[in-house]
C-alpha cells in the first residue's frame, strides 16, 4: 500500500505542476506576442527610432546597450512571425513579414566594419536601428546570421510559391536569399564568433544552421528553376553535415559547442542548435541533432546538470528535477546567470522529442542515451519500446513532467507583468540584465507551441547520410605575417594572440611563439580566415610565464580574400 500510496502521491504533485504551467502558458503566451511585436519598427511601441521590418534586441540604452539589431535576433524572431503566418495561426502579420524583407534587403547592401556585400559584409553581427553600419569594435564576423535569415525567408517563400508564382519569388526574395547562401557556402568552413560573440571558432550552432540553410536553399532553389547554384549548396551542406559531426566528445557524451576558448563545450548552443533544426520528418536522427536523437538527449543531460550546483536558485532540487539553466557554466557576464530562453530552450527540446515518440509509436534507448532516461525510470535499459509499453508510458511521462519543470521555473521567475529580461539572478531569481528582450519572448512563444504539439515544415532533414569523408578545403585562408619591434631580457619572449581560432582566441596559455631571427624584430606567419575583420595583441613571457600584455587597444586589421599580407608593429 506504500508504494501505491506514494505513486499517487507522486502522480498528484505532477498534476497540480501541469495545471500550474497550463496557467502560466495560457496568460503569458499573448503578453509574449505583444512583447515581441512591441519591438518591431515603426510601429511598435518600445521601437521608436527603427526603422519599419527593424527588431530591436531590447528597448535598454544602459547596463547593457541593446539598442541595436542584431542579424541572428532578427532572423529567429522572424521566423516565429513566418511560421505564424504561415500557419495561419495570424494571418494579420503580412505587413510585418514584408516589412522585415525590405528592412534586411537593404542591411545586405550597408558597408560595415566586417566589408561590403561581396566581400564579408554579410558576416557583420549588428548595425544601428535606422540601418546604418555599427563601426565600434564587436566580434564579428558572426556566421550564424545570413544562415538563419534565409532559413527564415525561406519558410516565407515556400508560402509565396504556393499561393503566388515562383516569377513572384525570383524577382522578390529570391536575390535577398541568394546572397546569404552563397555567404554561407563560401564560408561556414571559416571560424567566426559564436552566437554568445564571445568566442571566435568553429560553433555547433553555426553549423548547424548553416546546414540547414544549405539543404533548404537547395530545394528553393531547385523549385524556382535556378538550378546553377543548386550543386554547390548540396555539396557544402554535405561537408557542413560531416563536419557537424567532429564536435561530439565520445568520453563526456556530449557536443561540444566551441572549438575553441578554452571551456568545457557545455553550453546552451547545443540545445538551441536542437530546435532551430528540428525536422519532424526526420525522426530521432543523430546526424542532424534531432531533439529525440540519443546525442542530442545526452549532450541536454549534461548541459543542465552542469547548473545544479552553482546557482543559488538551483540548491535543494532533486538530481532529476528541472533546474534554472544559463549559458554556460563559466558563464561571468552580468554575473553569470540564468536566463530565461536557454531554460524555455531545455522544455521545447523535450517536447520536440515527445511529439516525434508519440508520432512513430515507439522510444529507443541506447548506451549513449542512457543516463537520460534512468533519470526517470532508474532500471531502464538500452533498447527499442513500443508505446502499449509500460516502459513508454513511464519515460514519457517523466518527460513531460521533466518539461514542465523547467517551464514552472520559467513562470516563477517571470514578474507579475509577464515582461521577459534577458537573465534573472542567480541567488534571488529577480529578472535582470536587458529589458524585454525579443528574443526571450520569441523563446517563450516557440515552447509554448512545442508543448501544444505544433510542428513546422520539415526542411530536408530525413533520411541524409552522413559523407564518409569531411572535406573543408583551405581556400577560405590566407598567409599573413605579424611583425612587431621589441627589445626583451634574457629568458623573455614575444608571443601573439586574438581573435580567431588561428590566434588562439585571445588565450595568453595557447599564444603563438614568435621567431626573434632577425631581432629586435620578432615575426610569424599563420594562416588565418579570408576577408575577415581580426583583432590582435602581442604579449610578453618570461620563461614561459605570462609577464604583460601590449596597451589598448587591440590591434585590428581586415586580411585579403587570396595571396599575403604582412603587418608591421612596434611594441606599445
């Protein structure tokens, strides 16, 4: 009788959890959509100044700036809106839709500090919001933004092509969209910064939107009739898809998300990668990181259990409970804290995951999905289990209850208001950190959906087989020669670092040693990324150990598409 008492026990705290959410999404889900629509030039009411079809990240000028508009933001939160519209869940948001076409066709052509449309501009991160060129030092260039805004005005195309013409999308979106793949496929085997641009190296969620993208556009543009291109996006999406899957670290049993920057890899960029290229028609693939797929599920495993145990908020819940996550456990921005859209993002994959179990009937276990799912049936074992299954029934619905978990946490963090920051504190849960943040209530409004089982279009991800050969040509680098005048002491050496992954990503343990053979003048050559705006600094190392680094500001240079270059400093 104990048991079944705590069974029933059990059972009625994960009802009244579920009501509980069932609540928080039903009164947050139109303060989201207001939220997000408020931020939206001309017309919405905290986007003054930007300009029409123009997403502010936030409406804060102060601690931090965010008014700005952000390429990745943009592209994400427009595709909410696609998707939306597409739907015909709110079909009043044409205007909207036609407005951010015409506000990112004329970004494409604004020179910036990463170059022009043909020469790397595209890869520029942000600009200001009546769509001139931000010229202060940012990390860029960022690659994720041409690969997510095409995504997105593909999903708007599709729709056109049914309902208009395909001469309507070649001579509308068509150009728009051709741009950023060709972007894309010259590029997605260059580093650039990650989406959090803090670290210039190979990003999982790069390529992984870069990918998706290649595949989609490849299908466009086969309907439209332009077959020339059609070849070279099938084949760099095949060497993107390879390449995606050199990032998984067999030992800890998850994707890294970085390359480079010296951290464990355990980020929220792998679960964001999840659902922005979910595929319902593509099962639990693990090639593509599909949200029910044994890697996706382990790397998720990882990623949250890395924040139980440094925030504040997290302490007493138990080791399978939901907790509040943040981007990455290094995390010291504002303070290293929670946020609202990588938790929202944790909820969305699990249910992602249960709408494609409960679509194909069945639930696989395997040795590296695991130690997910002993998180909820303790003596569970590797193996393939039907839905009339007790075992189905159990996983999925500790699952959902999983899930809602996070979502609870999402609710009692948010304010009575419903506004959604950025982050909220570690210790005290109070939000915090940019205001209204766009992207959080794009977050909010794409959960909330997966947790109703809505699904979008499948883009192509079914049934793709994995190229037995990586191919990343070099074609994307070039020779530069750093030079720089210093006089040292016996035991001390010059060594170079910055912002690329070719410079070590500004890591002094990982700086590259130069030659002094023509001392005072110190020199080496690297190959670093084509038509790509980097930052440098030398240091100095007695014996191996870090003694200075040269004055501010970094030193910055634009490197050529093709041949050399050699750059000339004096130490400072």
């Amino acid at each position: 009788m104990r048991v079944v008492f705590l069974s029933a026990l059990s059972l009625c705290g994960a009802v009244l959890a579920q009501s509980s959410v069932d609540s928080y999404v039903a009164s947050e889900s139109p303060i989201a959509k207001a939220g997000m629509l408020a931020n939206i030039g001309a017309t919405g009411s905290r986007s003054g100044g930007a300009k029409a079809g123009v997403v502010i990240a936030s409406p804060s000028t102060v601690d931090p700036d965010y008014l700005f508009t952000w390429v990745r933001d943009s592209s994400l939160v427009f595709k909410v809106i696609i998707d939306q519209f597409t739907s015909g869940e709110d079909t009043t948001l044409l205007g909207q839709i036609q407005n951010f076409v015409s506000a990112e066709r004329a970004l494409q052509q604004v020179s910036n500090p990463s170059g022009t449309v043909s020469t790397g501009g595209l890869g520029e991160p942000k600009f200001n919001i009546d769509e001139s060129a931000f010229t202060g030092s940012w990390g860029r260039p960022q690659r994720d933004g041409p690969a997510l805004r095409a995504t997105a005005m593909i999903t708007y195309a599709n729709w056109l092509l049914k309902n208009t013409s395909a001469s309507n999308v070649v001579s509308t979106l068509w150009p728009v969209i051709k741009l950023d793949l060709d972007y894309v496929a010259a590029s997605w085997n260059q580093t650039g910064f990650d989406l959090w641009e803090e670290i210039s190296s190979s990003s999982f969620f790069t390529t992984a939107a870069q990918h998706r993208s290649l595949r989609e556009g490849a299908a466009l543009a086969t309907a439209l009739g332009q077959t020339s291109v059609v070849s070279a996006y099938e084949t760099q999406a095949a060497n993107a898809l390879c390449f995606l899957q050199s990032y998984w670290n067999p030992s800890g049993g998850y994707m890294t998300s970085n390359t480079g920057g010296g951290r464990s890899g355990k980020d929220a960029n792998t679960a964001l990668a999840s659902i922005h290229t979910f595929d319902p028609a593509a099962g639990c693939d693990a090639a593509t990181f599909q949200p029910c797929s044994d890697k996706a599920l382990a790397s998720l495993k990882v990623y949250v259990d890395a924040f139980r145990s440094i925030y504040t908020v997290n302490q007493g819940i138990a080791a399978n409970a939901a907790v509040a996550t943040g981007r990455y456990p290094e995390d010291v921005y504002m303070g290293g804290n929670p946020w609202y859209l990588t938790t929202a993002a944790v909820a969305e994959q699990l249910y992602d995951a249960l709408i494609v179990w409960k679509a194909q009937g069945s639930l696989n276990v395997t040795a590296t999905s695991l130690p997910f799912f002993k998180q909820f049936q303790s003596s569970v074992t590797a193996g393939n289990y039907a839905a009339s299954s007790p075992t189905f029934t159990t996983l999925t619905s500790g699952v959902k209850t999983f899930a809602d978990g996070f979502l609870a946490i999402h609710a009692k963090y948010t304010p009575t208001d419903g506004a959604l920051a950025e982050q909220f504190n570690r210790n005290t849960g109070a939000p915090l950190s940019a205001v209204h943040l766009t992207w959080s209530y794009a977050a909010a409004l794409t959960v909330f959906a997966a947790r109703e089982g809505k699904t979008r279009a499948s883009w192509g991800a079914a049934g793709l087989a994995v190229p037995s050969t990586c191919e990343r040509n070099n074609a994307g680098t070039v020779a530069v020669t750093f030079q720089v005048t210093a006089t040292t002491v016996f035991g001390e050496n010059i060594y170079l670092t910055g912002s690329v992954d070719a410079l070590k990503s500004w890591s002094p343990d990982n700086a590259l040693l130069l030659s002094a053979a023509a001392y005072p003048t110190w020199s080496i050559t690297v190959n670093v990324p084509a038509s790509t705006v980097i930052e440098y600094k030398f240091i100095r190392k007695v014996n191996g150990v870090l003694k200075s680094w040269e004055s501010d500001p970094n030193n910055q240079f634009t490197s050529p598409a093709n041949g050399t270059q050699t750059l000339s400093d004096a130490w400072r």
